[in-house]
C-alpha cells in the first residue's frame, strides 16, 4: 500500500505494553498521594503541638486544619520542582539518539532510581525525621520527572494523531492497573490503624509494604516495557502511517515540520492549557486532601478512602474504555465537557457530605457516607474522558520532532496547578477551619475550567479514520 491509500490502524497489544510505563507512574503517584499527606500532617502535629494527629484530633480537631497549610506547602513544593523538571527532560529527550531510543534511558534511569529511594520516605516517618522524609520525596519526585514526561511521549511518538485519543484510552487503563494495585494494598494495610494508636503501638511495617511493593512493581514494569518495546525499530515500521496520520490531524491549520506554530493553533493550545490548569486545580486539591478529609473530619476509617478509590478506578476504566470511540462520534470538545459536567455533578453531590454515625466496634470511627461513592463513580468516569482526549489534543498541535517539548507544555499547566492548588486549599482551609470547604472549593474549580473550555476550545474532528478490527489488529502486518 502507498502512503496515501494506506489503511491506519490501532496496534491494541504494542499500546497495552506502552502502557507499562503508565502502569509505573500511576502506582507510584497512589501510594504516593495516599499516604505522604497524612503522613505529613502527623509530624507537622507534633512538631507544633507535641502531640500526634491521633491525639490532636481527640483534643481540638480544629487545629488538624491549622496545619494544613504547610501539608499543602510541602506537597506544592514537590510539584514546583517538577513545574521545572518535565520540560527540561521533554526537551532532553527529544534531541536524545541512544540505541536504544530517545525515552528508554531516561524512562530506565528515573524508575530504577526513584524505586530505590521510595521506600525510605516512611521509614524516616516512622523515625519521625522530617527532614529525612522531605529530602526523599524530593528525590523521589525528581526522579520521577526524569521518567514520566518520555514515558507519557512513548505513545505519540509511534501513534498516529487520529489514533491517538483511542491508544490514550489503553494507556490510562493500564495506568489504573497500577493505581489499582497500590489501592487494594491500602484496604487491607490501613494507615487510619497505624495513625490513631499510640507511639509503640505503630508497626512500621503497615506503611512500609505499601511503598516496598509499589517499587518492585515499578521496576518490573519498566522491564516488561524495555524488553517488549524497541524504540527505534518501531519508530521506523511506523513512519509512513505517522505521516499519513499527520495529514488527517483534527487542527485549524495544518502543522509545519520545522516552521513557527500558526496564530489559530497557537490560540488552541493556550486555550486548551489554560482549561487544564483549572480543572487539574480542581482534581489535585480532592487526591491531596482527600485522605486526611475522611481520617479527620468524616472519622471513617482509611480503607473507606481506598474502596472509594477503586469504585473511582473502575468507573475511570470505564470511561477510558468508550471515550476515544465517543470522541470519534461528537469530537474531543464534547467529549471533554461532558466529562468536566458529570465531574462538576459528582462534586456538588460531595458538597452536602456530612459524618454519619458510629459503627459499632470501630474505636469511635463512623460509617462512611454513601453520597461519596457516587461522587467517586462520577468524577472517575468524567475525569477519564477528560484525561483521555486532553493530552492527544495538545500534541496533535506539534510536530513530530516537538511531541517531547508539548508533553512539557502539558505537565507545565498540570503542574503549575498541582503546586498552587495544595498551597491554597490549605490556606482555605486554615481561614475557614471547615473541612466543608474543600468540596465548595474543588467544584469551584471545576466549574470555571468547564466554563473555559466551552466558551474558547473549537471542536475540530479528524478526517474519517477506519480501524481494523478483531485478531488482526493484534498483529504487526498490514
């Protein structure tokens, strides 16, 4: 077949083992965002109030909220450095010649190397060393930027554009494989039992197995991605099918090799990073504050917040699953909006979210309320169509030589929020002393973000694009 009769296609089993590299990141950022939050608000209660959360919040719960602002400072901290980092690698992998090709060294060198320090940020909590387990977040999250910005590249770099939204799809099903992993560890392992007891009555090894286990998972991931996929050698089978998928890219005008970026798709791209900041504003406010919402104000226990999770998770999947097929259908635009409306929905339902009443025989802990696994279900089926055509709507601007540098582009306003939203929920937070204000303030978020994207985004589909189907999209040949 000639390049211009050439018939596109989703090669579904190379895009499930791309997803390896998704699979690593989302179990990290679980475990992560699970247990460092809570783990800094502990030490930051005994550093100002010489007594445990555990014990502060028997006493006067209102000061759990005092300390949030610095829980939010360092976890903004963690996300400034990488505000930084994910374009410098972007950049540093796209002009990268290896044999072994221009992500694996640095998605190889970041996993090994943040899978060996993430075990030690719980040990130095249990040690209560602040220090200690702040310089291993950081070098954790440092690593982790080395490895995340080419990893997420790896798909666009071998996937035609119209092709793009579907292969995301698989990807971040993989991912919340990986999440799915650190989640159900958190059910059975619940920090709320190492939390609300005495000093010597903690067992280290109920936070260690989590991080110990997501890093073993990690490295086998990065394993099964480097011996599965040759990165230069596919680069080369796909050429043709990517310079066709280039002429069927859904922009306003068409994308230059080596030229400057056209007024319209210049328009596009800000329009479409400026919607992102406000609805990642929005997401990173609920996953960094929502573990310490359910211990500290809903007095449920830890394992509720995992349950949540994973019903969130399934929906997500769900989601990814239909997302690329509906957006072939009414267009990334809508496909995007209706995801930002049902997670709006989910989160004012989160707005009249009050602590129920005791279980029996749960050390005071209350039953978790219902209208919170439909806020779950709700925001993880719209967040996944969000997430799901976002990311190939920015690099669908660029060319392929740029798709590093517009992965940057795209972490650089989910990061540019991931620092400030921390920051000033904890400042919300500790001005209100209402836990309450945490739904107000995420669906606020939300809903500008919504309004953002409606009102500047154009909904620009891709040419006609005919999939095969079945055994033979499973294959190599055409």
């Amino acid at each position: 077949m000639t390049a211009s009769t050439k018939e596109l296609k989703l090669n579904y089993k190379r895009t499930a083992l791309i997803g390896f590299a998704f699979f690593g990141i989302l179990l990290l950022w679980q475990v992560y965002d699970s247990w460092c939050p809570t783990f800094l608000t502990d030490i930051f209660a005994r550093r100002m109030y010489q007594m445990s959360s555990a014990q502060l919040k028997a006493a006067d719960p209102d000061k759990i909220l005092n300390v949030q602002w610095l829980v939010g400072l360092i976890m903004a901290c963690d996300n400034l450095a990488a505000l930084i980092l994910l374009p410098i690698f972007g950049r540093l992998s796209d002009r990268t010649s290896t044999p072994i090709g221009k992500r694996m060294p640095f998605i190889l060198l970041g996993t090994f190397a943040s899978a060996l320090a993430f075990p030690f940020i719980p040990l130095f909590f249990h040690a209560n060393n602040v220090v200690g387990m702040v310089i291993m977040m950081a070098v954790v999250l440092f690593f982790m930027m080395m490895y995340r910005n080419p990893a997420v590249a790896l798909m666009p770099d071998i996937t035609p554009k119209p092709l793009r939204a579907k292969a995301n799809g698989v990807i971040n099903i993989m991912g919340y494989f990986g999440g799915a992993f650190a989640t159900v560890l958190g059910i059975f392992l619940k920090l709320s039992d190492y939390i609300n007891v005495g000093d010597e009555a903690r067992k280290l090894w109920i936070i260690e197995i989590p991080f110990i286990v997501a890093s073993l998972l990690m490295v086998i991931s990065a394993l099964v991605l480097f011996f599965t996929i040759k990165e230069n050698q596919v680069e080369e089978e796909m050429k043709e099918e990517m310079a066709l998928g280039e002429k069927m890219a859904a922009v306003v005008t068409p994308v230059s090799e080596d030229g400057p970026m056209s007024r319209e798709n210049r328009q596009m791209l800000l329009a479409i990073l400026g919607a992102e900041f406000l609805w990642f504003m929005a997401d990173n406010a609920l996953a960094t504050y929502l573990g310490n919402y359910v211990i500290y104000y809903l007095n449920a226990s830890s394992s509720a917040t995992m349950i949540l999770i994973i019903l969130g998770g399934v929906a997500s999947v769900v989601g990814f699953a239909i997302a690329g097929s509906l957006a072939d259908k009414i267009g990334r635009k809508w496909t995007i909006t209706a995801g930002l409306g049902l997670t709006c929905l989910g989160l004012a339902i989160m707005c009249f979210v009050r602590p129920t009443g005791l279980v029996s025989g749960a050390n005071g802990e209350f039953s978790f309320p219902a209208l919170m696994y439909l806020m779950g279900i709700l925001r993880g089926f719209g967040m996944a169509l969000v997430h799901n055509c976002s990311f190939p709507m920015v690099v669908e601007l660029c060319s392929s030589k740029q798709i590093g540098r517009f992965t940057g582009y795209y972490y650089t306003a989910s990061m540019s929020a991931q620092t400030v939203t921390p920051v000033l929920l904890g400042l919300v937070l500790n001005a209100t002393l209402a836990w309450s204000a945490l739904p107000v303030y995420v669906l606020i978020m939300c809903l500008l973000s919504l309004t953002v994207f409606i009102l500047k985004v154009k909904n620009i589909k891709a040419n006609k694009v005919e999939n095969i189907k079945g055994l033979e999209a499973l294959g190599e040949k055409d």
